[in-house]
C-alpha cells in the first residue's frame, strides 16, 4: 500500500509540473533555439515598483536614489520566474514537493544553551520544522539565508505582526540566479552573505556584483524606514548606518544597460561555496592535504550530472530518484557505470565513465551495498573523522570561526543502511543496502509527553538555561560548555517550572530526565537521542583506491573499521550520570556494526572466518590435486584395461 501510495504520489507530482510548465506564458528564454553559445546579456536593469508591484521602474545611473535591481523583472523578462522557482533549491517549504531521501539538514548551533538541531522544511525523519522551536521564516533566512540561492523560504510573506514591518525594511530574499550564473571573478558569495547577515535581503544580490557595492544595514533601521526615500530619516547617526547603494561608474552604457557574464552551465567554484567539506581531523583542513573527487580531477563538472532545466529540478544522482529530467536514471553511479538491461541502448559508459567488471567479487556485495560504501569518502579509519561543510560552519563567509573544535560536530563516514528514496514513515538507517553516511548527534531541550519529545523554543531555552550556562563554562573556540550533571539537573529544574509535560534534556543518544526525587537519570536509546544521517557521494576515490581492492581483509577481518570501527557519540556532558565524574561521557563510543542492523557477534564470527581461508583455499586445491591424480591414475589404468581388451580382439 505504501509503495502504490508513494508512486502515485510521484505520478501526480510530474503530471502538476508538467500542467504548470504547459500553462506558463512561453519567455525568449524559456526554450533553446538549439545553438549550444551562450547569449550575451547586455540588460537593462530593473526593480518592481514600490507602490504597485505590477509594474517595473528601469534604473538608471543618475537617478535621485539609487536602488538595488531585483531578479524577478530583470532576469524574469526572458526566464520564467515562477517555473524557476519551483526548482529543488528554492521548494524546501512547498509541502506538496516529494522530500527525496534525507539529505543534508540545516544545522542549528548554540552553545550558550548547549545545542545543535538538524532542522529542515523538508519531513525527513529525525529533523526538526523550523517553527517547533519558534524560528519563523525571516528569521530562518537571517540565519541560513547566507547559504541559500534565495527564494523560496527567503520569498514568504511574514504572518508575524511584528516582523511585517521589518520585512518591509529589509525586504525579501528573491532568487537570486547571479550566484550561480555569473562567471564574473568579482563576484563574491561572501559579501552576499554579509548583506543577508545585516538583514539587506533587498540589497543581497546587488551587492554581491561586481560593479555595485552596498553599505549598511537595514537591521539598524527603525521599523518606520522607508527605503525609496531615506533621507526621511531624522537621526545623523541613522542616515549613516542605512543601506546605501552604489553602482561602479562604468557599469551602465550609454542605454543604460549592464552586461552580466553569464554562463550555463554552473562553474565548480560556484557549487563549492555551499557545498564544500573539510576534514578537521588528523589529515588537515588544507587543499593539498586532501585529494579531489576522481570526477573533478578528470576534467568533469558538477554539472555534468547534477543537471537540471528550466524548472531548476537539480538531479540529486542516487538511485530511485524521482526526477523529471529524462537523464536522472541514468546519472546514479549504477546509471554511468553499469550496464542496463531493461535499456533500450547502451548508456554505461556516458561521458567516458569505465565500466568494472568487479571479477572476483561475490553477487551478494551489490545486494548488500552501495556504489558509495566502496568508492566514496575517506578510507575508513578505527574511528570516525570530523568534518566541516559549508552550510554547517558558514565556510567561505567572512570572520568565520576556523576552530576544528567548532559545534556543530559532524562525523563520517558512518556506513549504515541507507535509504534509496524517500518512503512515508521510513526510519533512519532502514534502508536495503549499506552505504557511507555523515552523522551528528541531536542535543537539544524539549518536554516528553505519551513517550513523544517536543523541542522548548529557543527563546525560553535561553531565558531559563541560559542562566546555569554562564560564560564561565563557555568553550572559546565555540566547542560545547563545560557541563556536568548538577547543571543539567538545575537546567532541568527551572524548565519543569515552565512548561507543560516532563522536561528532558536529549544528547549523546540519551534522554535525561528526573525521576521522583528529583535525580537526574538516562534512558537510552530513546528514538528522539538517535543521530540524524545523511548518505554522501563525494569525493569519489579511484579504482585502485576502493575497498576491496587489495583482499577481502579490507572489510572482513576483526577489527576492519567497515564494521568495527568506531563511532564517537558527540556530548557536552564531561561525566556520565550512572558511571561518576571520573568517567568521560565525551569518550564514548559505538561500533559501526550498531547502525547496520547485523550482529556484532555474527560479524565477527564472519570476519575470524577468513583468518583460515588462505589455509582452507590450500587445503582444497591440494585435495583438489590428490583426487585429480588418483583420477588421472585410474583413468590410465582403465585406458591399458580398454588397449588390452582391443589388442586381444585384433589376435
């Protein structure tokens, strides 16, 4: 039932699309003519106006205020807007979009409360929706905006009587297609970022150019400001601090148009800047301490498999992927690499891709595991690594903490079932076949009510907790607090006062509560403590740099890190509860085994198997020699029996 339900659902989905991109007006952009150049845009630029927002002011150099452009009219008189926005980057809100398996959440971090929560508009199992911990959906652009192409959440309308007036200053954050398809080397992410950061979402995009440059911040302005008229302002020390625009001298021609470098098919450096990972560990954060992506480094491009059209529906490459775009099925590592038989042609092989023949290796591997679980991520270690990415850490913004210790903590890879695609009331970790995945541990406070546990808004987290965390125990290089069971108790305490049901405390993959007299005790393995994972992909190693390559010891020995490396359990607890102060919550540890559902006795009985498989492949093959050599002497005798009997038959 599940399954029909879920195709049915896709069905529908590609039939809605499909409707909306039939019925949308056709634009000059919207369709090639089949020229493979890229059209020079020379464009004039222009900004809705203010007072009705159906018709567009053009903007000129010489204006009395200079305003930022907007691209929804500027890019929207040849590209469809509204079929762009309904793209993977920009649909994380629309509840009536298909979430794909769990990717990637955001991230939010506060260690003066001792938290990390993966939040995500998406209903992955195991993140949070933004409003259960009361972030509306300005507030979640202010925080995230700086990593995000606009659109989307950054599009919403404020229902908050208060923030209405604010988003009236700052504006809203539209799509913003310069940040991936402008090749101009000015062009800078991280003011974009900046801008978001002082609440310019109106400004974002201008500023970011590379012949405009923004000064200001619309979050120091009074709710009353009116941007198209800022001299309206009455305080000097305000007119200093807005939002002043300023576009480079030479940037208009002579029709006051601006020529934008833009290319199709978006540059590597433009994906990186949210999507970059570093490991933090022992190897280094550096470039030349780490090898790019096999794909990279021979000469291909992001784009070249995550592709997309005009409906910007971004193939994610993983098999069982709903997509749209005819190539999606055929861009999964199977898709590339393998041949397909139900295909009508051959497709393995696209873009030079090799195809194995993986001699040797039992049918049961690719049963049991994913492409990724041999070939992708760094070679498995006793212990798991540490990493960074760049929606998790803010990489690549300006004054970002370069600490290795900085929350949140994410660790990979983790090789776990993975899931294929996106199944109602799938849990994390179900998945058919295992694969690499990256990992955090929840840590958050939330009452516990008929066995469910409920985030606290963070508002009222810092008003009570915020007084037993004090700056005393906060980590300068912005790891967790310094946190013992007293605090966590008193932490507690305050909460119970004010608020309905059981107030818990959820990290290192425990509940926290107190009991009846008001101690602090742990349950274990409560669905709420688990780790969220996402699978990755990248960077891909080459062949000779697969497991498995060199014997079957690279996963089935004893102590292989495949399935007994182990897992750190991320905590800011210095001690356990039940163990005393001596021992150290922050050292604990889980083997790989416990997150894919084998067991670990099983594993290990498999893997000690193959400590006498070089001696038993002797024993067979000389058995296999003697019983050739006795065959081989009765067959002589039976030939000189059958010579004899002939010779005699001749006589």
């Amino acid at each position: 039932m599940k399954k029909g339900f879920v195709v049915t659902s896709c069905i529908l989905v590609v039939l809605v699309l499909a409707f909306a991109a039939s019925a949308a007006p056709e634009l000059l952009g919207d369709e090639s003519d089949g020229s493979r150049a890229v059209p020079v845009h020379v464009i004039p630029l222009f900004i809705a106006d203010p007072l009705d927002e159906e018709k567009v002011l053009k903007i000129a150099p010489d204006d009395e205020v200079l305003l930022p452009f907007s691209m929804r009219p500027t890019c929207g008189a040849c590209h469809n807007y509204e079929i762009i926005s309904t793209g993977w980057h920009f649909n994380a809100a629309d509840p009536n979009v298909l979430p794909g398996r769990p990717g990637q959440p955001w991230i939010l971090v506060d260690s003066s409360i001792a938290t990390q929560i993966p939040l995500s508009y998406r209903p992955w199992l195991g993140t949070f929706k933004p409003e259960q911990l009361g972030i509306t959906s300005f507030q979640f652009t202010g925080l995230f905006g700086r990593h995000m192409p606009g659109g989307g959440v950054g599009g919403i309308d404020s229902d908050d009587i208060d923030e209405i007036a604010r988003q009236m200053v700052s504006g809203k954050l539209e799509i913003n297609c310069l940040i991936c398809h402008d090749a101009d080397p000015a062009y800078d992410p991280a003011e974009y970022a900046s801008q978001i950061a002082r609440q310019n979402f109106r400004w974002a995009a201008t500023g970011a150019c590379g012949f405009a440059s923004v000064s200001g911040s619309a979050a120091r302005m009074p709710d009353t400001y009116e941007y198209t008229m800022p001299d309206m302002l009455d305080d000097p020390e305000l007119m200093l601090l807005r939002p002043t625009l300023t576009y480079r001298e030479n940037a208009f021609d002579h029709k006051n148009q601006v020529f934008f470098d833009i290319v199709r098919e978006v540059p590597n450096e433009r994906c990186y800047f949210c999507h970059s990972n570093v490991n933090v560990d022992k190897n280094g954060v550096e470039k030349w301490a780490a090898d790019e992506d096999v794909h990279l480094t021979s000469g291909m491009t992001c784009v070249d498999c995550h592709r997309e059209g005009l409906e910007h529906n971004t193939i994610r490459g993983y098999e069982g992927e709903v997509s749209t775009n005819p190539l999606a099925s055929n861009t999964s590592c199977k898709g590339c690499h393998l041949w397909q038989k139900s295909s009508s042609e051959p497709v393995a092989g696209r873009l030079g891709a090799p195809v194995p023949e993986h001699l040797g290796i039992p049918p049961i591997h690719f049963e049991k595991l994913t492409c990724t679980a041999c070939h992708s991520g760094p070679w498995p270690a006793q212990e798991t690594y540490r990493g960074k990415t760049s929606r998790a850490h803010a990489l690549g913004t300006h004054n970002v903490n370069k600490s290795p210790d900085v929350l949140p903590h994410i660790f990979y890879p983790v090789f776990a079932k993975q899931q294929s695609g996106w199944q109602p009331q799938a849990k994390l970790g179900d998945g058919p076949r295992i694969g690499p995945h990256k990992l955090i541990w929840p840590a958050y406070w939330g009452t516990l009510k008929d066995k469910t546990v409920t985030p606290i808004a963070l508002e009222m987290v810092r008003q009570t907790v915020g007084k037993i965390i004090t700056k005393e125990k906060l980590s300068p290089s912005g790891d967790w607090p310094f946190l013992n069971e007293k605090d966590i108790t008193e932490a507690l305490n305050l909460l119970g006062k004010t608020v309905e049901g059981k107030a818990v405390y959820i990290c290192s993959g425990k509940l926290y509560y107190l009991d009846e007299s008001d101690q602090l005790s742990e349950e274990k393995d409560h669905f709420a403590a688990k780790p969220y994972m996402w699978p990755f992909a990248h960077n891909v190693r080459p062949v000779a740099q697969s497991l498995g390559v060199r014997r079957c010891e690279d996963c089935h020995a004893t102590d292989a890190p495949f399935f007994f490396g182990k897992v750190a359990v991320d905590s800011p607890l210095e001690s356990r509860p039940a163990c005393g102060a001596d021992e150290s919550e922050r050292d604990s540890v889980k083997k790989m085994v416990e997150f894919q559902g084998i067991n670990a006795f099983y594993a290990w009985a498999f893997a000690f198997s193959f400590v006498f498989r070089p001696w038993l492949k002797v024993v067979t093959l000389g058995s296999c020699a003697i019983l050739a050599a006795v065959l081989l002497l009765y067959a002589l005798k039976a030939l000189a029996c059958v010579a004899k009997v002939l010779v005699g038959n001749d006589q």
